[in-house]
C-alpha cells in the first residue's frame, strides 16, 4: 500500500502490535537494531522485488496508515544485466561527468541509476547530451534520453551501438516498441507480436455504425478567413508568419517578441446577430465571439442552422471546443490596477457554453484544456459522445488567440519558441515552435444518418485514441512508447491496417529533438512497412502552431487535401532534420505538390496527430468519402425557388453578390453546371438561418440566377420579390410552419417574403436534393474591445466637469472636446467632438458635450451639435448628430441628442431632429430617426424618439409615430416600433413608450398591445422598457392587460 523508496527500514513485529511500538521507539531515539541478514526483510532491504502476498492475512486488510514525506529518497538500482563485453560501469561513470558538466549537479549526487526525472532532465539538457554522446561515443540517435529512464539505461544503449553499430537495437538492450510491449497490455503485446496489421485486418468493415461523418467545415486561420483560403495558401506554399500586426501593437512590454500566425480583425464582431449588446460585446473574451461566427459558418456549410437542430435532431447538440489559453482578463486586470476597475473575458467553460447556449443545444457542453493537443481531444470527445447516444450531432472546435505579450515572455523563458520565428517540421535547423491564432471547427454526425440525411461529407472519422505518457524523464519530456501506444490504439480501433494509410499530418513543431521522438512513436505502428511509403507534413510549417487549435487546423488540411486529391508541401524542409534515419523510416516529408494516389480498392486515408505539452496524446484515422455525382435527372427539374435573407438590408445585399459571383466560379468546391440548380435551391432554403430581410427568385437556371442577383446587389433588381418580415424571431419561439404543396412557386415566395413559415421539406423536388456549397453570411463588422487605459496627465488640466465626464476616455489618436462657446442653454455654438479610435466620446444633455462611462467614439468629420436657440420644448432647431458605419448614438426627448452608456459614434452626416412645435401628447408631428442596419431604436410617445443605455442608432430614412391602426384592444394610435430578433419590449403604465436599459429595437412594423385606457405592463426578459406620459388616444372599452407574445 506504499511506494518503496532508497531509505528503508525493517522491523520485527513477530511479537505483536508492543513489539512494533517498541522497535519503533529505539529506531526514533537512535538505538538502531540489528538489520535482517537472510529472508524477504533483507532481499527488501538490499532492493529486490519481494512478493508481500504471501505475508497477507486472510482475508487481506487494509488499515489506515500515516502518509509518507517529502522529498522522497532515490530508489535503490533495479537489476540491469549489462551487454556482454562492454565496459558498462565505464561508460555509466562518463555519463555521470557528462551530466554533471551540463547540468551543473555535483558528481557525487549523480546516481546512474536514479531515475532522470528527479534530475529535472529538459529538452534543453538532452540536446548538449546527445552532442557529447556523438562525439565521444558515435551514437547518433538523439531519442536516447526519452527512450531510457535513468544514465545506467542510457549505458546499455551506448553499448549496444558499441555492439552493433547502431543505437537502436542489441541482444540486452530494448527498442521502444520492445519497451511498449514489457507493459502489462494486451494491445502491446499484439503489437509487439506483429499483430496489429492482422488485428486491424479482422475488424475492417466491422464498424460502418461507429464511422463519424463530418459534415460541417469551417475555420479562420493566419492569412486565411475560410479553409478554402486556407486551401490556396497550402498549394501555393506559402509562409503566412509574421510580426505582430500595426494596428494590433499597444507598445506594451513583450510585443517585440510577437512573431507568429495571426488573424485578421480578431476584434471584429457582429453581436446584434447574437443577441449580444454592444457593450457585453466589448467584454466577451474574444475567442468567444470568434467562435460564435465560426459556429455560424459550419452550421451553415453543413445546411443546419438552429431550427433544423431543433426539429430534426431534438436539439439534442454536443459541444466541445479546445482552448488553453485566456489572455483577455490580463487587459481588464491592467486598467483595474491602474485605476480604472473592468471585468473583461470570462472563463474558458463558457466558450462552449456560450455556444450551447445560442444554439439551444441540450446536449453534453465542454471547453478542453489538454495543452496542445486540446481541440484534437474534443474531436475523440465528440466522437465518443455521438456513439454513446449523448447527443445526435456534435460540434467539435479549436479556438487560440495570441491576445497579450505574456504567453510568449513565458515561452521565450522556458527556451520553447523558435529562434527565427519558424516552424521547421521535420527541417533541419528546428529549435522550437511559433505560435498562431486559428479557429476551427467541424460539424460531425453519425455516417449512416447523414447519409440517410442527405448531408454533404467531407469525411470520415473511423476512429480516435486519447492517452496520457505518464511518468517520463520530465514533465514536459515527450515518451515515443506512449505516443507510439495511442497512434496504434487509433488505427486498431478504426479497423484500418496501417498499410492503407498514404499520410499522416503530424504534429511537428519543428524542434531538433521532438520530431525525432515523433518519428520513433510512429514507427511502433507503421515499423513494418517500406521506407518512405508514408507521406509526412505539417501545417504549422505554413502557419505556426496554432496550439489548442492544432488539432482542428491538422484536420482541416488533410479534409481538404482529400477534397482535391493532392499532398501539398511542408515547408521549411530543404534540408531534413539529421537526427531521423530518413533512410531506413517508412515516412517521407512531403516536400512539393504531388497527386495523392488512392490505394488499390480503397478510399484514402491518413492520421492525425497532437501532443501536449504536459503528456496528453491524441491522435484520429480520417478516410474520404466517395462524393456522389451529380445526376443528369436533376437538369430537368424545372423553375427553382432560391430565398436568401439577412438581417439588415446591407447584409441582404452583400449575400446577393457573393453568390453571384460563387455561381459563377469553377472547380470543386464550387455549383459545377445546370445540375445543381434544384440543390442549390433547396440548401437556401433550409440549409441557412430565416432572418428578417428577404430575398426570393424564381429561376429556371444558375446564368439566369447570377444575372439576376448581380443585378439586384447592384440596385437594379425589378423582377425579384423583396420584403420585410416583421415580429421577434429565434430559436425556441413556436412556429408552425405550413404545406406548400399545390401552390405557385410565385406565390409560395410572395408569402415567404412578408413572413410565413412554410414546411419546406413537403416542397416538390425537396426529397432526394442535397445540401450544396453556398456562401456564408456577410457579418457586420463592429470593433469590440475593453476601453485603453485612462490618460490621466491628458486630463490633468482640463476642466473638472470634464475631467469627471472623461475620465475614462484612453486616447488613440486626436481627443478632443472643443467649443466656440459654454453652448448653455439658450446659446448659439457649436461642439466638435472628434474622437480618432479607440477614443471615446458621449453626448449628454441638449446642449454640452462629455464623455462619460466606457463610451467609443469614432469620427470621419467633426460632428457639430448646433443650436439657433436652447430648443426647449416649443422651439424651432435642428440637432445635427449622425451614427454612421458600425457606430451608435441614441436621440433622448423630441429636441435633444443624448449618448450615455457604451455608445460608439461617428459622424458621417446630419441627422436633423426637425421640430415644428414642441409636439406635446395629443399634438402631431414627425421624428425623423430610423434604425436601420444593425441598430437597434427605442420609441417613446407617439411623437418623441428617446434612447438610453446600451443602445445604437443609425440614420438612414424618416421613421414617422403616426396614429394609424389600433395597437391591441380599442385604441385609435399605434407605435410603429418592432421589435425583432433576440429583442423583447414589454409596456408599462400609460401613455407614451420609452427604451430604458438593455434594450435592442428595430423598426419594421407594428408592436401591438391590448390597451385599457393605458398601455398594459409586461417585462419581457432581459429587456425593460417603460411607457410614461399621457395617451392622445381614444379607449372605448376596457380591454384585460396581456403581456406580448
């Protein structure tokens, strides 16, 4: 029940329980008894393995003892027969010098064999070793040191090759896969039997229900903001490091070391399409937001966005991503010292989540944290769940940002990053990695469903294996038997004979020693093949490791190599790395663009490999999918119905082009001819999210579909039908969606247009079609980020209501609040405020400028607040302040402009507030602000616009409170404020509507509440509003208070 250590101790307990007190007491006061001369207490004492069992009682028990101490002692030397005719103690002697020498331990506390883990053996230190090995003993293998626990190991090893002239194999000395298979593991021993192949053999064929299909892909990597650009750097061989980019460079300690991938616009975030507030926006951890997008994409290239989730799977959706690193609290931590407390980021549990919870995914949700192997091991997690039953479709990511100086200070200090900012996998030259920023992720389902389904397959998971290498020479020492162990695990669970397997994306983070260590796990699998059979790559090579996305980026690359039938070049490998005997290794380093060739009677295949630091191994078999051809029946399905939406106007437009211009592009990957018409239209329609902007053609082939959208991106559309569906939207709300059958495709996309949710699979043509490529969604764009630390000296002189109001303002360029007058009430001035990124400025008050709170302004003009008067109540003036672009700015009362909360401005155009007379309840008159775009207004009163909290506005067209219809029960007058989306408004008291708090509004039609002389109350989670004010209506009747749908 113990762990035996170098210091021991035998007592006689013969007598009992007062014999053992006894010995124990003159052991602890110094008189020390005669040790055991023969029998199993001396054998223990001397180091020998002594069988207790035979001591047991019966029945054995085990009785609570005190816990051992710390540090523990060194082991006593285990048996270790040395090579006849060589000089072990020699050679043990020399080692004991030569790692005295390197790592600056005495001599005389070096014990050859205690193992080196307890001498803190590093990368760094097996280097210096493996050079003094190879001048002074000639052994050229730089595995020595992983593959051996202790010097008197590595003795044996020099000897062998002193033996027989090579460093790997001897009579007495073991290779790795012989040391795999000393452990108590039938797998090992089959291994080492030589049966894996006929094991993998048996059960090829066996498992068609355990195959996973992905058939969702979608990523962003350095460089690459789709896998298909990703695709055009991979052939093109491109180096995709870099610096760290301009406009990401803060001057923070640490940023000269920032070399590596990175993405573009990690900053960048459409949150309204989320249902997430700007201001929530500016404090999500970044990887959150990115994946969000991502995760849109995927569902999209697989043709299931939410409501197919829910309805054809039960929403019953795993998600697991892969993250290791949060960097963005380090920026909230840096603004809390200096003063100015904020809570950026989150925790790494809510990256999925977050997911999950957008989705309305019930199923298993899990962020995975295995170091660098972490979004690999979310794959095999996914994977495992899909079989158990846990979920029926699962998503499975890798998120990794490079956010904060502090991650590469960190590495540079541990020796780990590469010293000319390259990955060489499998190079020569390689002395560490460089990391990247990648997202990825991958939609997966059960082969046999989606076939069933219809989907589109990128591929095929067979099988995956997860392990730890337990204890090794360090903790970040890598074991060739554990990593060889889970690579075999893999290919037998997969049923694959590793024969069949043309390439192997491994994990390669170009280091002098770990590629060796690779190479050596990976011939415990695929030793017994011809040298150079196997082709070997990286894509870190292109775009530096990407860490806990290495996985998925690994991933990505061989689906796509299989999408295209090629093998596309490692970089960096001119020369190879010299401590890996290419010439007698089944692998070959890809080194240039070649056919990958099917193997005969099979589809083809490849492992993927990641390693983490910290001894998680992972590894997954991928085989292609043979993709069915488009059918000549399908030419003739006559007139198709395509229907694209979005949720702004611009959105709509934007999605327009870009599928024009995909339909008119060649190659795979791309709508090849006329026989993919009827599944194009069918993916548009149930393959894409139904938003709020609409779009649908009837069309009789793909030129006239391109000829057609292009004309309607360009504004001269006419013959398309276009509208606006009106009322909130999202997952989870109840729909009832109706029978096209029988009708006219005109008339079935006249309806859709303005909002009925027909049951799209009863349209005829709709069975046997499949899902197709189609662009993804155009997001908008909005700079999401914590506010820069405050300028305090930038402030110091300045007045101390500005002072106050700016506090928390960081400066980014010119800041600055300027007037040609106080502007008081009543004045005539003007109050330019002109804020240059990341700058923020808030308009507050009718008449006077500051900033306040956590507010972003952005100005491509000055942004005049110009008065001819105080313009109270009754006055003739014009309030000049326009949102524009991505930018917010909220309009409070019917004659003053206000900005409060997180609001980001910037001033393009005059956006009037024209006031004919002070527009009182009951009196008539028009406010002309709209919410168009992404922006969201709040309506107050039937004549007044007011906004605040975290509200964004943009001007584009007069957005007239008429009374027109009834809002509900009996009342004459109407708030032509919709609410759309993740929205919700709810009424309150009596008279007029106001926006209070979180609150998004968008103006699309009507919002109808029952009225019984007031404006019923209802608070719909998590928005509030409020009506206050008189009602300038007519009530005939009482009506029952009842809260909006």
């Amino acid at each position: 029940g113990r762990t035996h250590h170098a210091h021991r101790l035998v007592l006689d307990c013969s007598e009992g329980l007062p014999a053992l007190r006894a010995a124990l007491a003159d052991h602890l006061a110094g008189r020390h008894r005669a040790a055991p001369v023969a029998g199993p207490g001396a054998a223990w004492l001397a180091g020998e393995d002594v069988d207790w069992r035979t001591y047991w009682t019966v029945p054995a028990r085990r009785v609570p003892l005190p816990t051992g101490t710390f540090p523990a002692g060194r082991p006593r030397p285990e048996p270790t027969p040395a090579p006849s005719g060589a000089d072990v103690a020699r050679i043990e002697r020399r080692l004991v010098q030569l790692y005295a020498r390197a790592s600056g331990l005495p001599e005389d506390g070096i014990d050859p064999h205690t193992p080196l883990e307890q001498y803190g053996l590093t990368s760094f230190l097996v280097a210096r070793l493996n050079a003094d090995l190879r001048e002074e003993f000639g052994v050229t293998s730089a595995t020595v040191f992983f593959e051996q626990r202790d010097l008197a190991g590595v003795a044996r090893g020099v000897c062998a090759h002193a033996t027989t002239g090579t460093g790997e194999r001897s009579a007495d000395g073991p290779t790795v896969a012989e040391r795999a298979a000393e452990r108590p593991d039938d797998r090992a021993s089959e291994r080492a039997s030589g049966r894996l192949v006929e094991r993998a053999g048996e059960r090829a064929g066996e498992r068609v229900g355990d195959d996973i299909a992905v058939i969702g892909l979608a990523g962003r990597y350095p460089g690459s903001p789709t896998p298909q650009a990703l695709w055009e750097h991979l052939l093109g061989g491109t180096d995709l490091v870099t610096e760290l980019p301009a406009d990401r460079r803060t001057g923070r300690p640490g940023e000269e070391l920032m070399h590596g991938g990175f993405l573009d616009a990690v900053a960048d975030f459409d949150p309204l399409l989320f249902g997430i507030t700007p201001h929530d926006a500016d404090l999500m951890d970044p990887q959150e937001r990115l994946l969000l997008e991502v995760v849109w994409e995927t569902l999209e290239d697989a043709g299931h966005p939410r409501d197919r989730l829910r309805t054809a799977h039960g929403s019953r959706v795993g998600v697991f991503v892969g993250s290791m690193h949060n960097e963005y609290p380090y920026f909230g931590v840096e603004r809390t010292i200096t003063g100015t407390p904020v809570a950026g980021g989150s925790t790494p549990a809510g990256i999925a989540n977050r997911v999950s919870y957008f989705l309305d995914a019930h199923g298993p949700s899990l962020t995975v944290d295995t170091m660098c192997s972490s979004s690999l091991t979310a794959i095999h997690l996914a994977a495992r769940s899909l079989r158990d039953g846990e979920c029926a479709v699962a998503l499975a990511a890798g998120v990794n940002l490079s956010l904060h100086p502090n991650k590469y200070v960190q590495q540079r200090a541990m020796h780990m990053t590469s010293s000319d900012h390259r990955c060489r996998g499998f190079g020569a030259g390689g002395d560490g990695f460089v990391p990247a920023e990648a997202v990825g992720a991958v939609l997966l389902k059960p082969l046999a469903r989606a076939v069933a389904d219809g989907d589109r397959i990128h591929g095929v998971i067979k099988g995956t294996a997860v392990s730890h290498g337990g204890r090794t020479n360090g903790y970040t020492v890598p074991d060739p038997a554990a990593q060889g162990r889970v690579v075999t695990d893999a290919l037998v669970r997969s049923g694959v004979p590793a024969g069949t397997v043309g390439y192997v994306e491994a994990h390669g983070t170009g280091t002098a020693l770990g590629d060796p260590v690779e190479i050596a796990g990976l011939q415990q699998a695929f030793g017994a093949l011809a040298p150079g059979s196997v082709a070997i790559g990286t894509v870190k090579s292109n775009i530096g490791h990407t860490e806990a996305a290495a996985g998925i980026a690994g991933l990505t690359k061989v689906l796509l190599q299989m999408r295209y039938g090629l093998l596309v070049p490692s970089l960096h490998t001119e020369e190879l790395n010299l401590a890996i005997d290419w010439a007698t290794s089944p692998f070959r380093v890809q080194r240039a663009i070649a056919e990958w060739p099917r193997p005969t009677g099979g589809p083809r295949r490849a492992g993927v490999s990641s390693f983490g630091a910290g001894g998680s191994n992972a590894h997954l078999v991928v085989e292609e999918y043979p993709q069915p051809a488009y059918g000549l029946d399908r030419a003739a399905a006559g007139p198709q119905l395509v229907v694209l939406s979005g949720r702004t106007e611009e959105a709509l437009t934007t999605l327009a082009g870009r599928l024009a211009a995909h339909l008119r592009q060649a190659g795979p990957g791309g709508v090849p001819d006329e026989t993919a018409l009827a599944d194009l239209a069918h993916t548009s329609r149930i393959g894409r999210e139904e938003l709020r902007e609409r779009l649908a053609l009837v069309v009789s082939s793909v030129p006239e579909l391109a000829d057609r959208l292009t004309a309607f991106a360009a504004g001269r559309g006419t013959a398309e039908l276009r509208g606006r569906v009106t009322g909130p939207s999202g997952p989870g709300l109840p729909v009832e969606r109706i029978d096209p059958s029988g009708l006219e495709l005109e008339e079935v996309a006249r309806r859709w247009v303005t909002g009925t949710h027909w049951d799209w699979q009863a349209l005829p043509g709709a069975v046997g079609s499949r899902i197709v490529p189609m662009p993804t969604y155009p997001f908008a764009r909005r700079h999401c980020w914590l506010p820069e630390p405050p300028q305090e000296n930038a402030m110091r002189d300045a007045p101390q209501d500005v002072r106050q109001a700016d506090r928390l303002a960081a400066r980014g360029g010119t800041e600055a609040v300027t007037a040609t007058g106080s502007v008081p009430a009543g004045a005539s001035g003007t109050a330019p405020v002109v804020a240059a990124d990341p700058v923020g400025a808030g308009v507050t008050g009718p008449e006077a400028v500051a900033a306040t709170g956590s507010v972003r302004a952005e100005a491509a003009g000055p942004a005049p607040v110009a008065f001819s008067g105080s313009v109270p109540a009754g006055t003739s003036g014009t309030a000049g302040l326009v949102a524009a672009d991505s930018v917010g700015a909220g309009v409070t009362g019917p004659e003053a402009v206000a900005a409060t909360g997180s609001v980001r401005a910037a001033v393009t155009r005059p956006a009037p507030v024209a006031v004919t007379r002070s527009v009182p309840a009951g009196a008539s008159g028009t406010v002309p602000v709209v919410a168009a775009d992404s922006v969201g207004a709040g309506v107050t009163g039937p004549e007044a616009v007011a906004a605040t909290g975290s509200v964004r506005v943009e001007a584009a067209e007069p957005l007239s409170v008429a009374a027109t219809e009834p809002v509900g029960a009996a009342a004459a007058w109407s708030v032509p404020a919709e609410v759309a989306e993740s929205v919700r408004a709810a009424f309150t008291g009596q008279a007029s509507v106001a926006a209070a708090g979180t609150v998004r509004a968008e103006t699309a039609g009507h919002v109808g509440a029952a009225v019984t002389g007031a404006v019923p109350a209802a608070v719909a989670e998590p928005v509030r509003a409020s009506v206050t004010g008189p009602v300038p209506t007519a009530v005939t009747a009482p009506a029952p208070v009842t809260a909006p749908a």
